[in-house]
C-alpha cells in the first residue's frame, strides 16, 4: 500500500474535537457566566488578523452560552509560532483561550517548521471568517509593469517572516518562475511593509490580501498607485480580470500540483483554534457561536466597513481540509517544502 504522510491521520482528524475522555459535568452556560475569553492574535495590531479578530470578539460573546466578554490579545512573533505554541503549550485548556494564528501555521507542522510545539492532528478548529486570495503589488514608481519584469530586474520586496505569505511565495516564484526578487525581512507585519512600500523603502509586497488592498486602500487601485502583477488563489479574482495567476504560471504538471498545496493555505483565510483538551461541548458551542458570528449583522456591517467580504469556512470543513492536505504523497510535500525552503530570493 503506498504510504502517506498523513498516516497519523488514518484516524479521522474529526476526532480531534471531542476534546478528552473526561467531560464536565457543568453545563456550557454556567462554565462561561462571568467568565472572560481570549483571542491570541499571532501577529501586530492594525493588520487584518489583528482587525478580524476585534470585530469577532465584539460580537461572538452574544453567540455563546453564559455570554462571556471577550477580549483581544496581541501575540506576534515567528510567523504566529509563538501565539500557536502558547496556545497549545502554556494557555489553561478549559475553552478560555483562542487562537488566531496566521494561515501558514498548520503547514508549518507539515513543512517541519523549526519551533513548531504543537501537533496539527491535536488542534480543534474553530473555523476561518474567510478565504483569503492575495496579489502580488508593485509600487507606481517602479520599473515592474508585469511578470515578465520580474524576471529581468532585481525587485526589492518586504517580508515579515520566513514562514509568512509575504516570503514564502516571493521564493517559490523565484524557484518556479526565475523571479529575482530580493526579501527585506524583518518588518513585524502587513501594515509596516505597506508603509515601507510608500516611503520607498521596498518595491512591492509579493503577496497582500486583496481584501485588505480593496478595503484600506481603494484609492491606490483607482489612482494607480499600485500595479497588481498577479494573483494568488486556487480561484481567480472575478475583479482583477486579466491579471495572471501564480496556479497559470506554472511551467509543469508537477510544479502547479505543488503551487496548488501551497495556495491552499490562502483558502483558510484568517484561522481560529481551540488547545487539546478542551471538553467537547464547549467546543461545539464555540463553533456554534463562530458559524453564528458569521452570520451576525452587526459583524457582517463592521466587516463590509473595515475587512471586505467575509466568507466563511466551518471548524470541520477545515478539518477536512486540511486531512486531505496530509493525504498526499510524500514525494509531492517533500518537494513542496524544499519550494518553501528554497533560499532562492537574491
């Protein structure tokens, strides 16, 4: 039989969310009456995930039994490894703590990321409040007019961590596509290099959340202050029209199969989990709350104010989801990993 890397899944990843053996016996309600909730936010305030989860937590305590407040902390640091290990590792696992970790950390554990404490079979997913597709931007005052550019001329992009979409995409199109772009690391978040992109500082941002780009910054797409090169999501952007796609690039049936794995990270959007061990019905009522918090007008106005479309994934379609990404072939994650590691930026 061929073997899998996601042979410790050969138990459906779904049974990681009836959390341990032993169930309280306290009701949901009285567990979270009086009682306080925190979102860890793994990266810097005022960027999307920071902003998604305020709006979420201003709204998801009506959601749930007992109407605990909630509250935001922010964690950054290693890419969301630090909020996701104090989660797992160090939070109490009672169904008091919320993760909210940027989207490459369940591939973290995939790719054997260095510091990764936690295992992706033990987390219980919450859910994502949306898919998240991101552009690749360059600044109006720059020589890059499309992809072609890309590989002529050394282009200076901003990264804010190794395993960040910011870095790693900008060295998989190095490897796949013969880009020369060269990553400026070291900024703590989107809105940093964003700045750092209009006070010239970098050229452009290999990878930006196009909701973020047509929410914050509608005027730089309507004066051109920002050309977009390409588009990366399994699914094109109805309105970015012609703009070619990372998936469309792909020179091989190989490459866009592992091009394809990794755009899948961008179909998580912005993920929440809950710590092993949290007792099953508090994780049902805290999905429960989540897919209602979706659904939620006053969550869904803020949203269309400051966040752009919201679209959401349930806690078990990520499971499943992220199951099938553990399914494939060794071969293919391994080559998939040595793209992502691939120190081909210059």
């Amino acid at each position: 039989m061929h073997k899998r890397v996601g042979r410790f899944f050969a138990v459906p990843i779904l049974v990681a969310v009836a959390g341990t053996a032993t169930l309280q016996a306290e009701p949901v309600s009285d567990f979270y009456r009086g009682k306080t909730i925190s979102i860890i936010v793994g990266s810097d305030a005022g960027g999307g995930y920071d902003l998604t989860a305020r709006a979420l937590a201003r709204v998801i305590g009506h959601h749930i039994p007992g109407n605990p407040q909630v509250v935001v902390q922010n964690k950054p640091g290693a890419s969301s490894l630090l909020a996701a290990n104090y989660v797992y590792d160090i939070s109490p696992h009672d169904g008091t703590v919320i993760a909210a970790v940027q989207r490459p950390v369940p591939f973290q554990f995939l790719f054997k990321t260095p510091g990764v404490h936690f295992d992706l079979s033990r987390l219980q997913w919450l859910g994502s409040s949306t898919k998240e597709p991101g552009v690749f931007v360059a600044w109006h005052t720059t020589p890059f007019g499309s992809v072609e550019d890309l590989k002529t001329k050394e282009m200076v992009v901003g990264g804010n961590g190794p395993t960040t979409d910011t870095e790693l995409f900008a060295r998989v199109m190095n490897l796949f596509l013969g880009t020369k772009l060269k990553i400026v690391s070291g900024y703590p978040g989107q809105v940093p290099i964003v700045l750092a992109m209009e006070r010239g500082e970098v050229q452009g941002v290999a990878n930006w959340s196009w909701s973020d780009i047509e929410t914050r910054h509608p005027d730089w797409i309507r004066d051109k202050k920002v050309r977009l090169l390409m588009q990366l999501s399994l699914e094109k952007i109805p309105a970015l029209g012609d703009v070619p796609s990372l998936l469309d690039l792909t020179r091989t049936a190989e490459e866009r199969e592992i091009v394809g794995l990794l755009l899948k990270m961008k179909a998580l959007g912005r993920p929440y989990f809950l710590a092993p061990g949290v007792p099953a019905e508090r994780v049902a009522a805290l999905r429960t709350a989540f897919d209602a918090t979706m659904a939620d007008k006053d969550f869904l106005q803020e949203a269309a104010r400051t966040l752009g479309p919201i679209d959401p994934i349930s806690g078990k379609e990520m499971q499943r989801m992220l199951a099938s990404v553990y399914s494939l072939s060794p071969d293919i994650v391994e080559k998939a990993r040595a793209a992502v590691n691939a120190d081909a930026a210059r």
